[in-house]
C-alpha cells in the first residue's frame, strides 16, 4: 500500500510541476492562436508541395520559459510525409537562439517550407504538431488541421513526343529537256545543211527517238526561240526574227511527224526576238573582249536600242571584234523540247517496297515508309533503308521516330545517338530532347532543345513541357504559342489564367479524354458545375482511369458528394 502511494505522489509532483510552467494552460487554450496558411489548399507545383504559415499568439498567452517546437505533418492514407524545417520559438526567459514571443504583447512568426511531392498527398491534410518545453518537462499538444491538400493539377502534364522525321526528296515528275541551236548568216532566214548536220542536231533527234521509245518519259512542249542580233534597224530585225521563226517551226515540226505520243494542243509554241540584247549582255560578259566594261556600261545607261548601236559602233575597235565573234552567235534559232520523266506509282513503289526493296532509289525507300500506316512496316523499310545507305541520316533518324511512336525509348534513343554521329543536326537534338521527355528526364531534354541551332515548333512545345515540370508557367504559355494543346491549357490553369485555359481547351478539335479532364477542373475552378462535370462524363467515357481520379482530385472535392458525380464514377 505504501508503494502505491509512492507513487500517487509521484505523478502528483509530475503534474504539478508540468503545470507550473504553464504547458498545460498554453495547450488548453491552443485554440487561442491564429494561423493562416497560404494556400488555404496545399498545391504541388515542380514536384514540391511548398506551404506559408503565419502563426499570431495572443497577448499573455506564451509563457516565458516555454519553448514552443512547432512541424507541419502532410497526413495521408497509408503515411504522413514531415515538413524537414522545424518552427522553434520560446519566451522571454528561456535561455536559447530561437524567436522570442512576447508575454504582454503576444507575438507572430512566419513559416516557409516545401516537401517533395508524392501521389498519396492527393486526399491529405496539413497538420500541425507541436511541443511544448519548460525546465526540462514536456508536453504534447493536440495536433492542429491547418489545411486540406494537395492540389495535383501540375501533374497532369502530358509527356508527348513530337519527333521530327527527316523527309525524303521523291519527286515521281521530273522536267528535264533538251536544247538545240542552229545558227543563221547575217540577213537570212534559210536554215543551211551544214546546220542540220550539226552536233546539237544530231542529239536533238536521238533525245526525241528515246523518248518516244520509253514508257517512263512523256512529251511535255518544244519551244522555238528564233533571234535577229542588234545591228540594223529594228522594224528590218523584227521581219528577219519572224522569218527564222518560220523556218526553224517547219523544221521542228518535220522531226516530229509520225510521232503520236505528243500532246494534242498547245504542244508546239513559237516565240521571237527582234533585237537579242539580253544574249549579246551575256555574250560580252562571258568574253575576253578588251573594251569589254566600256560596252557593258553602253548597255546599262541606255535603254534606247538605236542609242545603244551607236554608242557601241563609235568604239570602232571593239565594233570589230563584236561583228566577228559575238553577233554571229545571237543569229540563231533555238528549239527546247521539254519532258516529264514519268516515276513509280504509290502502288508500284509499296509493291517494290514489300518484295523487291533494293530495287527502289533512296528517296523512294524513304518514301515507301509514308505510303502505309502500319508503324511495325514502317519500321521494316526505315531500317532496310538504312542498311542500304548507311551514310544518310535521314532513314536511322527515322528509325528513332517510328521506334518512339511504338514506345521503344531506348530503342529510339540509340537510333537517334547513332544518328548524331552522322549529321548532328537540328532534328536529331529535337528528338533526342523528346526521348528524355517520355523517359521523365527533363534536365536532358532541356539540355537536348538547348542546344538546337535553331528552335522549332517541336523544340518549343518540348521546352514548354519542361517549364511546366520546373513550376515556370509564364514561360510555358510562351513557348506553347497559340496552338490549343492540353499542355497549353493546364500551364494557363496553373499560371491562374482559368478562363483563357477554357478558351484554350474548348479550340482543341477532338479532345483526347485528358483534356475533357481538365475541362473538369477547370469547371470546378470557375464555380461551372454543369461544364465540369460534362468534363468528367466525356473524360471517363475516354479512359476509365479518370474514374479514381476524380475520387481523389481535391478541386473537385465540392462534387464528392454530389449524386451525378457518384454516377459518373461509380
């Protein structure tokens, strides 16, 4: 009996002394201090849940040798995460570095801190645990519930690729042409034998037999341009040009009967020049003629043709030499058969593609890729490319992409890498950028956008993903530019622009489920219960994951227990 009355007094003494210096009475009339916290819901932004408390003592509430530790605790379902920074302040009396809080007047303190984000905080609250000290005694004070939290909005960035793929250069009509001169004596307008037994002659006449002869190549036009030189009077020249004109279409048109694979219309075409002023400036230019300056000037400050012969027939050496070696030449007639080289059709080059692939030129390999849906064949004819022209670029780079659409990051990255060794150009660092953005690494990627020569759309909308990753949404909006995207709409919800992310997300043309999500929460946002939880019906309807989502989505808390939102998630 005695043992026990021991100790009964013992705990009496305990007590009495715990309430001596006041603990006791401070967490009593713990409810007497004031705290606000900012914001009033906790909100994850760059992976971090960052928190403002300001704490008010009342006055003759804080004892003057109690010392007051003070942790904000996020408690969660499964754990509780603690803020790292510990709030210490004390009284008057108490022999200790911490902020002092005045007996008679009372006092405040303000608290900043940030704890990593994880998702558990999604349906969480802030407390705050405090403990009170004084000669050595302790007391535990009943935790306080300072807010609700977290608001996960930022963590609905969308880590989508947008690899540059590096085109092919098939042009399945190519224009190619031949051209034939034959030369006139002054004054006339005959063609001379001499002439059509001419080299350019020769090859105009085996250019139109092989094309008649070939499938492939089809007659487009020939174009007759009959001259006179400048010397002599203009109306005589104009004549003379409209003579050669003549001659050479008869000509022309002789080396073409019996062939039928000529356009019915518009085939022959015939155009003259009286003075060849334009070919006697490029003759001069390209000749070695002494005064050749002197008579390039002439024809710069004078327009006037007459003007122009004179001044250049009072250089009476240089006239010479122009008479004998550069006006023969412009007294000609020149015929340009022009030709469309027919390629492969689509059908043709995917048929080549899928049973002969060696068969086909680089730029149709690349472009065989375009030709079917189908990223596994896609990926095929990419890689055979680059087998086959191991030195282009373009076809492992292609790779990458196609290897990224299908998911194979580290796949897609070696290609890209590999692709760097060859050309290290724009379009490899974009989608190496990319790569790392899929794979969650954004330091990379920014490093990747960085180092571009010049940004692009793609590189933006990258970088635009890695500031909304860093909390910096100002420089989110601005590389997103005006293209509605969800990542555009959730940086201008974060950045508190509500309305212009409804703007935004109702411009997007068939939203993907995401995005009606995000209508949710910005309908939450902006008080607009029947557009957020239309949001919500069309996001599910997207992908069921919505569903537990919603139930732990804190802006959408105000509709827990609304019935439609129960028949939404149900």
């Amino acid at each position: 009996m005695r043992k026990v009355t021991n100790l009964f007094i013992l705990i009496l003494v305990a007590s009495f002394a715990v309430s001596c210096t006041g603990l006791k009475k401070m967490k009593k009339n713990a409810g007497l201090v004031n705290y606000e916290v900012t914001p009033g819901v906790l909100e994850a932004h760059a992976n971090q849940v960052p928190v403002t408390i300001k704490g008010t003592y009342p006055t003759k509430y804080f004892k003057k040798k109690v010392t007051l530790t003070a942790i904000p605790v996020l408690t969660y379902a499964g754990g509780e995460t603690p803020y790292e920074k510990v709030q210490v302040v004390q009284g008057e009396k108490v022999l200790a570095n911490n902020q002092v809080i005045n007996y008679t007047n009372g006092g405040s303190f303000t608290y900043n801190a940030t704890v990593p984000y994880n998702d558990g905080m999604r349906v969480s609250e802030l407390m705050l645990k405090v403990t009170g000290e004084a000669k050595g005694k302790t007391l535990e004070f009943d935790p306080i519930k300072l807010a609700d939290g977290v608001r996960a909005a930022s963590q609905l960035v969308t880590n989508d690729a947008r690899p540059m793929i590096l085109e092919d250069n098939f042009v399945r009509i190519v224009s190619e042409s031949q051209i034939a001169d034959i030369k006139y004596l002054i004054n006339r307008s005959d063609i001379r034998s001499s002439e059509l037994r001419g080299e350019d002659v020769a090859l105009l006449r085996e250019y139109i037999a092989a094309v008649e002869a070939d499938p492939d190549r089809q007659f487009k036009t020939v174009v007759v341009s009959s001259y006179a030189s400048p010397d002599g009077a203009y109306d005589f020249n104009e004549t003379l040009a409209g003579k050669r004109g003549a001659t050479a279409d008869k000509f022309i048109a002789s080396e073409f009967d019996g062939i039928t694979s000529v356009p019915a219309t518009n085939f022959f075409q015939s155009r003259t020049t009286a003075e060849d002023w334009e070919g006697f400036q490029t003759e001069v230019q390209a000749s070695s003629i002494q005064d050749k300056d002197l008579i390039l000037r002439v024809l710069s400050m004078y327009s006037d043709p007459e003007v122009r012969e004179r001044e250049i027939k009072n250089m009476s050496a240089a006239y010479e030499v122009l008479k004998d070696d550069i006006l023969p030449k412009l007294r000609r007639s020149k015929f340009t058969v022009n030709v469309d080289k027919i390629g492969r059709s689509d059908e043709e080059i995917l048929s080549l593609a899928r049973s002969n692939f060696n068969a086909l030129s680089m730029e149709e390999m690349l472009y065989a890729a375009t030709l079917t849906s189908d990223l596994n064949e896609q990926l095929s004819f990419y890689q055979k490319a680059a087998t086959a022209h191991p030195r282009d670029v373009r076809s492992i780079n292609n790779v990458g992409c196609v290897q990224l659409e299908l998911g194979q990051t580290d796949a897609a990255l070696a290609s890209f890498e590999k692709a760097r060794t060859i050309e290290s150009n724009d379009e490899v660092k974009n989608n190496i950028g990319f790569v790392h953005i899929v794979k969650g690494d954004y330091a990379k990627a920014e490093e990747a956008f960085s180092a571009m020569t010049r940004s692009s759309n793609e590189s933006n909308y990258g970088l635009g993903i890695v500031a909304i990753v860093k909390g910096e949404y100002d420089k989110a909006v601005n590389f997103f530019g005006s293209t509605p995207s969800c990542n555009l709409a959730l940086a201008q919800m974060l950045k508190g622009d509500v309305n212009q992310a409804k703007v935004t997300l109702d411009a997007i043309s068939a939203p993907p489920a995401k995005a009606s999500y995000l209508k949710a929460i910005v309908g939450a946002r902006l008080d607009n219960r029947t557009y957020s939880l239309d949001g919500l019906r069309a996001a599910v309807a997207g992908d069921t994951k919505y569903k537990a989502l919603a139930k732990t989505e804190v802006d959408l808390a105000k509709y827990w227990n609304d019935d439609t939102f129960k028949s939404i998630v149900q």
